[in-house]
C-alpha cells in the first residue's frame, strides 16, 4: 500500500514538490512530486530546492473561506485496516483513539517539546466513540459523517438524536475534493480540543505541526504501507528553524543515533539524525549519487586525538522519500573500532558527531539555530583492513560456513594491521609483529621520509611474517566477510587504484581535506631499466635498457615500501578517504639512506633468536618511489614512481547476490557493486578494458567497462549469449578472442575481442568442457607457429587442444580442435597457464599422479595431484595449410608430455586450484600484441603473459606455486606452497613449527595472483 497524497485542503504537504529539469540541469516551469530516492536524485540541488509546503490559514477557516474547522487528511492506494490506525481502548482517548501507527503533534523546534494536538480521527467518516461499552470496556466505532445521494458531507444523526459529525469539513461549507474525505482510503484529522466539532477551532500557532504516519498501517488486505510519511506544515507563515530533534529531558541528548555515549557499537555503522521537520537534502549533505562525499558544514562526524582528529565525509540517505525530516547518515569509510582487548587503539573509537548552526535549511528556507553535540564508542566490530598489495600477496576464497576472502602475505615487513606486540629481547617470536625487524626501520627509522616507527595497537600493528595470513585489526585473517559478501566466486585484480583515487591536489585527485602538489602525476615518471627478468628503476641502473613513462598507474612489479605503509590519523586525503601514508619518498635517497630491505633470509631462526632481514624475493621488488613531502613550491618536487591509494581494483563473484563486488585490494572497502545475473567465472581483458563474466543459468557473457578513464566505467557494456551453463572462460593473452567453456551441450564458444559477439561455437572432441586456459600467439617463441592455442578441460578429464587461425586457403592455422593430449586427468579440478614456460606450458589439477614417462595413472584416485605439461616436440615454424590437409584438423606432430606430476607425497591432499608468486615480473613494460590483437596495447601492468624484452620473455618468473586443498588428509587444511625450482618439492611456511607446514587457511578453494587467467 502506498501513500497517494497528505492534505491540509489548502494544497498538497505530500508528496514533496521541485521543479522538473531540461537536459541541461535548468528548472523548468513544470511541477513534478518525488515519490523514490531517484525522483530525489533526479531532482534535487541546491540550485533546485524543493519546493515549500502550503500553511493553514491563521482563522478558523475551510479551504472555500467559509468558516469551519483545520483539518488535515491522508489517502492511500487501498482501503485502510482501520484497527491498526484506531484503537477501541479507552485509556488512548488522550491520543485521539490513535493505535500508534499514526501521530498528531504540535513540535516547538527551539524548546524541542512536543506535544499532542486534540482532534478527532475519522476513516470512511467512521470514529472512536467517546463512551466504552461492554465488558470489558471498550469505545465504539462510530458512524458520524456520510455522503448522500447528491455526494454532499452531511452529519450522521445517533440513536440519541445528536449530530456530532456537525463541523466535519463539508458538513458546514461547500469546498472543492470534500467528497475525497468520505472513503475507506481516507484518514482524516479534525482539530478538536473541546469535544465538539460545532465549535470551530484551529491548529496551534508557533509551532510544527506534524502528521506523523509508520508503515504499521496496514491495508484491509493486510500490506503494510511501503514508506513512513511525515507531513509537516504551520498555521500562518512558516518562519519556524529546522531544529535537531532532542531527548526528553533530563539527558535531553540530539536525536543521534547512535550517540548518548552509546558503548559497543559497530564501527560499520551507519548515523541517524532526526529533525523537527522536512529538511533541504543539499544542506545536510552529499546525497548518495555514486561520486565522493564532499564533507558538510551542517553536521561533522569525527574521531580521533585532538592533535590528529579524522572528520568523516559521508552521504545522506533519508529515510523514506516521504519523510525528509530523518536521515541516514553512512559513512565514507568504516570506524577504526576499539581493537580486541590485548590491544586496544585507544581514542579512535570514540566518535563525535556535532550539529553546527546557521547550516540545515527547511523548506521554507529558515536556517537551524540550535548547535549541540552527541558521542558513541565504538566496539572491536569487524575490524579495519591494511592489506600488503600485489606483487606480494596471493589471494585466497575461502567458503564453507564463513565465506571471505583472506590474503597471504609474501613481503612480511609491511606495517599493515595486525598483532604489535614485539619483543626486542626475543625479536622472533610466532604471532608476534616482524615489522620492527625491517632493517629500514632498525637503522633509519624516524629519520625516513616520512618516518617509520613500530606500531602501538592493531591499527598499525604490522606482519607476522611471510608466508603468513594478513589480518585487520581486530586479528582475524578472513579480511572480508559477512556482511560485506555472502558467498565467494571467482576473483580477479584490474587497474592500480591510485589512476582513480590519488593525494594529487583537487581537482584531480584529493577532492577535500589533503592534497600533496608533490603527489601530482605530472611528476609521476616510471623511469625504469630491464635487469634480466625483472624491473629496477633507472637511477639504479643507468646502463640498463631504459623504459620512460610519464604518469600511468603503480607498477604490479614494485612494491611501496613498507608494504603496506601505515594507516596515519589525519588521513592523507579525507575524500577520497586516503589513510595510508605515502610510500618511502624518493627524497630519502637524497639523504644517502640506501634502502636496506633487499633479498635475504625471510625467515630467521627461531632457535638461535635470529629474527628475519631481508625479502623472499630474489630480486629487489621494494624501492623508494614515493612522492616527495607535502610542499607548497613546485620546485621542491622531484619526480617518483609509486604514491597512494597502493592496490588494485579486486573484482570478485558473490553468487549469492547476483552481483560483481568491486574492492579495495589493500583496504578491502567496497567501491561498487554491480549486478549480474547468476555471476560464474571471471575472465580479464589483456589490456584492462573489460571484465567478462559468464552466467550460467542465463546461457551468457556479461561485459563490463573496467577503465576507470572511461565515461561507461563499471557499467555493463554488452551481454553476448552463448551455450548452455556456461562455466569457465578464458581471454586470450593477446586479445584476439574470448573462449567460453558451455558444459551443458559440450561445446565452447568463441567471442571476438574486437565486438564481443560471437565468432565462433566449437563442438569437436568436446565433451563437458568447464575450464580453458589459452598460451599466445607464439611469433619468435615456442614452436614459433604464429597460431595461438587453447587447452580445453573436460569433465572426462581429457583436454582438447584448439588451435587458431588464419585459416583457408594460404592460412595456418585451423581456427578449430585440431585434437587431444593423450593423458587423461582423473578428476579434474581446473586448469592454468604455466607462466614460465612459452611452449605452451600448462598445469592441472587433478587426482592421481601420472606417470612421467608412460602418461598413465599411478596415483591412487581419489589422491590429490599437480601435473605440468609442455608442449615438448614438434615442427617449428609457421606451416601452411595444403588444400588436402585444411579439412582434417590435427596436431601436425605437436608432442605434449609431462614435465613433472605431484601427488600426495608432496601435498596434503587434494587440490582444487593453483596460483603463482609474482615477486619478479616484468609488468612495468607495454602489453604484448600482435597484428590480430584488438586495440592499442596499454603501456603498463598488462595482463599478457608474454613480454619483449630483447627476446620474448615471460611476464611473470614465479618461484612458488600455490595450491589450494581444502580438505586434506593432514593439518587443518589451507595452502600448500610448491618450489618451482628443481624438484618441486612443498615447501616450509613455517620455521616455528616441526616438519613442512603449509599455510593454514582452512576452507580455502580460490586462489588468485594478478596474472590468473
């Protein structure tokens, strides 16, 4: 049941009124009502405002002018349940025989007293009695007015000969609509304090009067009104200030909710803020349109010790489009929260929120006088995240009962949230904080710019170490959960964050309270040198093949160092929100501070007290390429290479919601959510344009905008049909095609990059395909048959073998399944592109090891399993089609074998998806291409997996692989870790611990690093 109008006869008070814009945002003459959020979104500016309700008359007069009572009235979309606005109870004849669902009151706004107005309620003409009957008592519903046969309001005569209806509108004086007043869709109020409508009398002056009506009004049929309404008017001109409504006394406390000292609360939450009347949305804030809230004048919400104090920007949000007098207050970002109890953060849970005067405008256009103030504390919630950033981190999906997402942290020297507790005596203790053992911060420390120094709570606590899980700071490792998502799909990393929230100076980056001149991308220059298989910057190496690029977005190959910097109270920038302290500056190397974080041993030793110094890593990722300090004179900038906001955009499936969350990879906030039918898999553009997302009850591929320069970003830009129960998809490295694995009717389908519309269906050899994985288009690498391949994985666990055109006549390449390896995978579970090996290297995850040599099962099913294959042997260079061999595809003597197969003797048991490192990795140099590839390559952090590099490279040199088992047959499940060098053997994560550990994360069953396909 909705609400159509509130009347007071004179005009209508709801719904609210603004005037209609043209296409250039300019007011027109037309009228329009705002009945939704995006009738208030479409409408409403400052320069706009909504329009003024109409007053009462200050006589006792009816809208006609004849005399006659005030009176005010709703109607609604359905007959009214009239016991659930009326109530048969004598003792509520003090409220007018009101049930509670709705109120009449007289506000004084500047006292904050309210107080009840005499009247009398009638629906359809119908009202409480004023003598109980019965046993026990109870008020009689009454019929006082009716229509007659000419449509005219005349008073109903009772057995005892009175007419009490007399002086009900329209029983004493004709007036226009009267007729709407008598009908079971209409509540009617008559001001009445005497007792007798004869005697006609107004609403009190000086005062708001307020029809207040909840969404306990239920239709006849038993629906609930679907928005609560407030109607709020004056008799006589309003002249009245919006005030914040007030508690009773004697702690007469703003109605601020939460607030009052209120303990515990959750540091997601959201504000409430009440007003004695409809409001002007502008002057309260930021109204929730999908930009960055600005901070308002009218309310300030902040936190913080009074030498660092954090002001929070925020949108407003009103609770209904009817009642404009209560908004929603939600925060750009989550509260810090208290801590756990072990280690509290002290003064950043206590929230302020404070009521300036002179700033809240009502619709008449009086200002608020009043100015007060309210706090609340909030408790340990679900915690604030501080997350080390790719190229050291590997992201887990972890399901079961608690889905979230969780992050293995591979530099174990960042200054992230977490545990700070530190021993110097002992400086290698498990759990304990090994930030303090950064070499930088040992022997520079405060004198770095900006300054480093160990961390007081879990705010700043910093890493447990390498190969350790990252925690927020109330010290739990799933870093996103309820209620943030419901479930957990597939993942994938897009763009660098800081091309789109950055502390370069308005208006470009910081948009209020920060803004460094130094941070400016004008002096962001990515100058950089090929050091073998990796990127150092040029100053380090001024011998080396230079790469210069001026602006574009941080480097997936570098680390900020620390990684992550602290959170810092002011913020860097307060909108965007910015917490995290800028990288190390490049101007700590003009103090001759040579960074000493470098390769080395990540771990220590425990037995000997050796705490950890150096990186992972075998070649130097950290640099000191932040932004100069803060300056007001361009000279004093130098150039850099790395600044904040550090991270990716994190897309991820939340199945559950049918939506494609959009996250913060370092702070884990949501920046979008966008909505897909039935989200399944994920797949990236090379060049970081698109994200395709199958659907697979819809039998289609979703593509949305993912460049955060483009005007369409985060929108949907196309959805292509495919097949039946579309699951895995793949895009090829080069960006040519899609490939989209249709398990239900055995075929794969093939889109082209260039229009996304389908190019291709595949049937042949296929039978229940679900995951493809898709090696390049091999020029001057691997068989060097200029075609590119695509392995695609049955549920039979055989893998077809699709090769690209051109083909026809003079062409090379089939454009179709050209055969099968001769292996089968028991079981498979999924299937990744090697990153290492050019010649078409693939993992499997599977069941059983197979044999090197024979190819064939000599693992027991059921037993997990790696398997590495390559294309080993076969005729190099590109071959032309004959006219006898263009229709019978086949393999022309491509060999795969494999290279190495794991089993349960090396893992826990079985896996069910793979990941790489990508500590070294050459993605600072421009995306690989061809002349089939669709658009420009984009200079920087391409997804390809190949490089030019002199020769052609891989992208990505991993030295550990990451497997996923969630249920194994030893430990509480997690990750295992496999070095890539040599023998493949798992690998120790834990030095604390006898034995080889893996990486405890049970429930663990995605894996995803930056270059995942």
């Amino acid at each position: 049941m909705s609400l159509v109008r509130v009347s007071n006869g004179f005009g209508e008070i709801l719904p609210h009124k603004v005037q209609a814009l043209d296409s250039n945002g300019v007011p027109t003459a037309q009228v329009v009502a705002i009945r939704s959020d995006a009738d208030l979104l479409a409408y409403t500016r400052s320069s706009n405002p909504i329009l003024s309700t109409p007053v009462f008359d200050p006589g006792t007069f009816l809208p006609s002018g004849a005399p006659g009572n005030h009176f005010i009235y709703a109607t609604f979309t359905s007959p009214v349940d009239v016991s659930s606005v009326l109530t048969s109870a004598p003792g509520q004849l003090q409220n007018n025989s009101f049930a509670g669902s709705i109120l009449v009151t007289a506000h004084d706004p500047f006292t904050g007293v309210s107080s009840v107005i005499s009247g009398r309620a009638f629906i359809d003409g119908r009202t409480m009695g004023a003598e109980p009957v019965g046993a026990p008592p109870e008020l009689p519903l009454e019929q006082w007015v009716t229509l007659d046969g000419a449509g005219s309001t005349v008073a109903v005569v009772q057995g005892d000969g009175s007419t009490p209806g007399l002086g009900f509108p329209g029983t004493q004086g004709v007036f226009t609509g009267q007729h709407e007043l008598i009908s079971t869709s209409t509540l009617v109020f008559v001001v009445d304090s005497d007792g007798d409508l004869a005697t006609h009398e107004a609403f009190p002056s000086g005062v708001q009067v307020r029809m207040e009506i909840k969404t306990s009004v239920l239709s006849k049929a038993g629906r609930p009104l679907d928005f609560q309404a407030l109607a709020s008017t004056t008799v006589g001109a309003d002249t009245l200030a919006p005030e914040v409504l007030f508690s009773p006394p004697p702690q007469a406390f703003p109605r601020i909710s939460p607030g009052g000292g209120e303990l515990g609360v959750d540091p997601l939450t959201t504000i409430r803020v009440e007003f004695s009347e409809p409001v002007q949305p502008w002057s309260v804030g930021d109204l929730l349109t999908g930009t960055v809230p600005t901070l308002s004048t009218a309310l300030v919400v902040r936190f913080g010790p009074t030498t660092s104090t954090v002001h929070v920007p925020f949108h407003v949000k009103p609770i209904s489009p009817y009642d404009l007098s209560v908004w929603d207050l939600i925060p750009a970002f989550n509260f810090p929260g208290s801590g756990p109890p072990q280690a509290e953060c002290g003064t950043f849970n206590r929230v302020d929120v404070d009521i300036n005067a002179g700033q809240t405008t009502d619709l008449a256009g009086n200002i608020n006088q009043l100015a007060g103030t309210t706090f609340f504390i909030t408790g340990e919630g679900p915690g604030i995240a501080n997350i080390p950033v790719t190229p050291d981190a590997i992201y887990l999906g972890r399901t079961g009962g608690s889905p979230g997402i969780s992050v293995i942290d591979l530099n174990g020297f960042g200054q992230g949230t977490g545990n700070p507790t530190f021993d110097p005596v002992n400086p290698i203790l498990e759990g304990n904080t090994n930030f303090p053992n950064n070499p930088n911060v040992i022997f520079y420390g405060g004198t770095m710019l900006p300054p480093l120094a160990p961390g007081t709570c879990t705010v700043d606590g910093g890493s447990r170490g390498v190969f350790t899980l990252a925690t927020d700071s109330s010290l739990n490792d799933l870093i996103v959960r309820a209620p943030i998502i419901q479930s957990l799909g597939d993942m994938m990393l897009g763009w660098s964050l800081d091309v789109a929230f950055n502390n370069a100076p308005a208006p470009f980056g910081c948009q209020g309270q920060g803004g460094n001149l130094c941070a400016t991308t004008g002096f962001k220059v990515i100058a950089t040198v090929i050091d073998g298989s990796t990127l150092s910057p040029a100053a380090l190496n001024p011998n080396g093949t230079q790469i210069l690029i001026d602006g574009g977005p941080n480097l997936v190959g570098w680390s900020p160092h620390p990684n992550p910097p602290p959170l810092v109270f002011p913020p860097l920038c307060v909108s965007p929100y910015i917490g995290g302290q800028e990288p190390t500056s490049v101007d700590t190397l003009a103090l001759f501070l040579p960074n000493l974080l470098v390769p080395g041993d990540p771990f220590g030793d425990p037995a000997t007290g050796v705490p950890p110094s150096g990186l992972l890593a075998t070649n130097a990722n950290v640099f000191f390429q932040g932004p100069s300090l803060p300056s007001t004179q361009i000279a004093a900038c130098a150039t850099y290479g790395l600044r904040q906001q550090i991270g990716q955009f994190l897309y991820l499936i939340d199945r559950a919601r049918n939506e494609v969350v959009v996250l913060n990879s370092n702070r884990m906030t949501v920046i979008d959510r966008i909505e897909v039918p039935d989200p399944t898999s994920l797949a990236i553009g090379s060049n970081l344009d698109l994200l395709a997302i199958t659907s697979q009850s819809v039998g289609a591929v979703t593509f949305i905008d993912i460049d955060p320069s483009s005007s369409s970003f985060h929108q949907v830009l196309k959805v292509t049909t495919v097949g039946q129960s579309p699951r895995g998809i793949a895009w090829e490295p080069g960006n040519e095609d899609i490939f989209v694995c249709n398990e239900a009717d055995d075929s794969v389908s093939i889109l082209s990059a260039f229009s996304l519309n389908l190019r291709k269906t595949v049937i042949s050899s296929l039978e229940r395909p679900f995951e493809v994985a898709i090696t390049p288009r091999q020029t001057t690498f691997g068989l060097a048959r200029n075609v590119y391949f695509a392995y695609i994985l049955g549920r039979n666990g055989r893998i077809s073998v699709f090769e690209s055109g051109p083909n026809g006549v003079n062409g090379w390449g089939y454009d179709d399944v050209v055969g099968s390896m001769p292996m089968t995978f028991n079981n498979p579970k999924t299937i990744q592109v090697d990153p290492i090996d050019l010649r078409s290297g693939l993992w499997v995850v599977h069941e059983g090891r197979l044999d090197q040599g024979s190819q064939q099962l000599v693992g027991a099913p059921g037993e997990g399993a790696l398997s590495n294959i390559v294309a080993e042997t076969g005729t190099p260079g590109q071959i032309i089609l004959s006219s006898i061999s263009l229709l019978i595809p086949q393999l022309r003597d491509i060999h795969y074998s494999i290279k190495v197969s794991i089993g349960e003797e090396r893992l826990t048991g079985v896996p069910v998806d793979i990941a790489f490192d990508n500590l070294t990795n050459l993605g600072g140099i421009v995306n690989w291409v061809t002349s089939y590839s669709a658009g420009s390559p984009v200079p920087l952090n391409g997804k390809a997996i190949v490089r030019q590099a002199g020769a052609a490279q891989p992208t990505n040199r991993p030295r550990f692989a990451f497997a996923a088992v969630p249920n194994p047959t030893q430990g509480l499940g997690g990750v295992d870790v496999i070095l890539l060098d040599g023998a493949f053997l798992r690998y120790d994560t834990n030095v604390f611990q006898p034995g080889i550990q893996s990486i405890e994360a049970p429930h663990t069953n995605i894996l995803m690093d930056y270059f995942r396909q």
